[in-house]
C-alpha cells in the first residue's frame, strides 16, 4: 500500500514512480508500474500479471498498520515465482530488516530513502557488480546469515533525481476528496526540520528540496500527460521555507494555469504574506497539523506552536477564503477529557471545514515509541502495536469518537457544510457514510478508521 489510502482518498504512489525514473534513466528498459490497490487486483490478478509480463525483478513498498499484509502479499508472490528477485523498501523495512530476512523469503532490502541504493542494485542485477559494493542494504548470504551493508544517506540535493515517472500512472483512480479530476500529486520537498516526537520521519529531519523551477517541470509533465486540474504537494510541511514557497507562486502565477492546489502546513508557518501569494496562484486548501490545543499534550508531544497565536492566523487564512483541513490526535496515555475538549473548543473557534482525528498510534523510530516502549505491545511480524493497556486503547477510541461526533454535529460545522458549492453535494454522501459507521461501531473493534 504506497503512500496514504482511505476510503475517501487515493494518491499516486509517488515513492515506486520515483523508482520507476531511476530505472529508466539507468537505461535498463521500460519498468512497468502496477497500483494493484487503485486498479482494486486481488492477489490472484497480481499473480496473473506477473505470469504475463515475466518481470526481471519485482520492487514493493510496504506499509504501516498494514504491514503484516503487505509482507504476506508479497511472500505469497516469491512464493509463485521463486526465481523472480523481490525487494523491497519502506520504513519497518529500515527498522527491522533482520526480522524480514530470517522469517521470509524476501531477497533485498532497501533502507531508507532508496533511490541512489535502488539504482546501485540495479547494476547488481544487470551489470554483474558485485553485491558487496552496494551500499545501504540487507540480504541472505550463502549460509543464511543476514548481511547488512552500509547506511541509508540521505540524498543532499533531489534536483539531481530524475523527475517521477508519471506517464506510468492510470490517472483517472486518484483524488482527494471536493477536488476536480483529473489530479496530480507532487512531492517537492523531502524530510522535517520539525521534533515532533510522535512523527515518522522517514527522510530524516533534514529538509531537501526541489527548486521552484523543477516544481513548475513536474505540474508541466501532469498537464502534458493528464490534462490535470488539480493537484497535492504531499510534502510534510511545504510552508516550511516560506521565500521558497513565494519564488513557486510567483512561476505559477505566470503560467496562468487556473489550478487548484493544496498542502500539508503547520498552525505556526502561516506566514500571512506567503498566505496571500499562495492564494493568487491558486492553492485553495491548507491541510492543518495541529495535534492538541492543550499545552500539556503539545509538551508531550513536543511539538511547540503558541496556541493563541496559531489561532489568530488560523482565523486570518479563513477569512482569505481558504478551505481548512486539520488533524488531531487524541488519546495519549497522560490526555484526560479536559484536554480533548480544549482542542474541540479550538477547533470550533477556529472555523476548519473539516477535520481528521487519529488515535495515537507510537510508531517504532519514534522518540515516542522509545518514551513509551514498556507500555506497548508490539510485534512487527505478526504484526501488533497497541497499548497493553486496554483501558488506554479504548479511552482513545471514546476521545476519538467524542471529538469528531462534537465537531460535526456542531451547528457551527453543519452551517458551513450546507454553504458549500452544489458540486460539493455528489461526494458527500460517500463521506457521511464512512463517518458514520465508524461513530455506530462498538469502541472495541480496531478496523482502519482513517477518513475525512
């Protein structure tokens, strides 16, 4: 499962499409992508493509909360084609790749942020170099040790990168939800300079970036290919470095394109000059991390932003006329009612036309997960990570739920819901669904319950 799915939203899976451009810049043919969750295969649809095509090798990303799956889905296919090498990459695969290798039959595996080691792989499998020059991997060696070679660096300048390759892509299975198709998704920036302690970093805290030229060459690609009338920067925080953000708008706004945009942002980077030149170039969401609105969780998390100052610019980018998206967390193992009800008391005031609220869930090479690590049950295969405390895993469920029942049927919220445009009106009803059945559910069952 590449990137984020729900039921509500399904992104292009940016990391296998940056993998598919260095295979193809290192001139080894033509790769072929399969979205086996857009294109809605089973394992058997899997299996028969695979039989047709006859693939070099097979390169996979795993994911979190589904990551036994993932593991098995893939163990399945080395299964049916044991002479087919299978690589893959993805966080736990950094995190345990010990485990990968003695419980599977997984060939390579990627840590990090994989393109230069994939591409160096590359030239393992075709090229005759010797395996033991290719930095920042693990594999079984001849006796059934595991062998781990060199670290995961992280690339200092992804300009040098080959642009993703987008021509791969069935565009019409991806959106995000109120957004016209056809749509596009960008990432511009790896890494966060941010010490949040609960986040997954997946590229580390360095932020790398794509100068406003390149941006502006990836929109180009998804017009040429796609026609695109909307897109996503899928970056952690693209408000990050505010000059930069302004120098992109300015490129854009030149283009005239007429696009609609959004982006993922912090409450204490809404610089209210960047604000005003994202505005002119056509980015009509902002995607809001908050967490809490209580200075105890925030201390807790680590995660430092002035609540009253977050909340007056908040208030300002509403009245700039942007749309407004924000995500909680609740149910840390210090967090009492008290807390949740601050940060629905935020939420309200400061008028989101949506907001998203995630149980914690500490995920290992978190500072988090550390803090906490005697409190967690956790196994990466089979896979569980939830609280020993049950009492702590179901009271999040009750924060979880009291929060989101309390937001949206606020008639503050329901008010701005019927103000929406008309064309809102069609996708609505899948949302409202998937809502509800999550609030009539029994606290105790742990289904994914990611939505919007």
């Amino acid at each position: 499962m590449c990137s984020y799915f729900s039921p509500t939203f399904l992104f292009q899976p940016i990391e296998l499409l940056s993998l598919a451009a260095v295979y193809r810049e290192r001139g080894y043919g033509s790769p072929i992508l399969l979205d086996a969750i857009a294109e809605k295969k089973t394992t058997q649809d899997v299996i028969n493509v695979i039989q047709q095509i006859s693939p070099d090798f097979i390169i996979s990303l795993s994911g979190f909360e589904c990551f036994e799956e993932d593991v098995n889905e893939v163990t399945t296919i080395k299964q049916k084609f044991p002479d087919i090498p299978i690589i893959l990459f993805g966080h736990y695969v950094t995190q345990f790749p010990d485990i990968l290798i003695l419980n599977t039959t997984i060939d390579y595996l990627i840590h990090g942020e994989p393109d230069v080691i994939f591409g160096e792989l590359l030239d393992f499998i075709y090229n005759n170099k010797d395996i033991s020059e290719v930095q920042g991997i693990s594999y079984r060696g001849e006796k059934g040790e595991v062998i781990h070679q060199g670290k995961n660096n992280r690339i200092p300048n992804p300009n040098e990168l080959p642009m993703p390759a987008f021509e791969l892509l069935k565009n019409h299975y991806y959106t995000e939800p109120f957004f016209p198709k056809p749509y596009g998704l960008i990432q511009s920036a790896r890494g966060c300079p941010y010490q949040c302690n609960y986040c997954v970093k997946s590229f580390g805290t360095k932020l790398t970036m794509l100068t406003p030229e390149n941006i502006i060459l990836q929109i180009d690609a998804y017009r040429d290919l796609f026609g695109i009338k909307a897109f996503r920067f899928i970056d952690d925080t693209f408000t990050a470095v505010p000059n930069r953000v302004i120098e992109f708008c300015k490129l854009l706004i030149e283009k005239n394109y007429n696009l609609k945009w959004s982006c993922l942002t912090r409450p204490d980077t809404l610089d209210p000059v960047m604000l005003n030149w994202m505005k002119k170039a056509g980015c009509v969401r902002l995607y809001i991390g908050v967490e809490s609105a209580s200075y105890k969780i925030l201390e807790y998390y680590n995660k430092k932003f002035d609540i009253d100052l977050s909340l007056n610019s908040i208030r300002e980018a509403k009245k700039m006329g942007f749309e407004l998206m924000a995500f909680f967390m609740v149910g840390s193992p210090i967090e009492t009612i008290e807390d949740v009800k601050q940060s629905l008391r935020f939420a309200l005031n400061a008028g989101f036309d949506f907001i998203t609220v995630s149980k914690i869930s500490p995920y290992p090479g978190t500072e988090l997960f550390n803090k906490l690590r005697d409190d967690i049950d956790f196994s990466a295969l089979p896979y569980r990570n939830r609280f020993k405390d049950e009492n702590i895993e179901l009271r999040g469920y009750k924060f979880q739920r009291y929060f989101l029942r309390n937001f949206y049927f606020n008639y503050k919220t329901i008010l701005n819901l019927l103000s929406k445009p008309r064309w809102y009106m069609t996708q609505l009803p899948q949302n409202i669904k998937s809502f509800l059945s999550f609030l009539l559910k029994d606290t105790s069952q742990k289904d994914r319950n990611d939505f919007i």
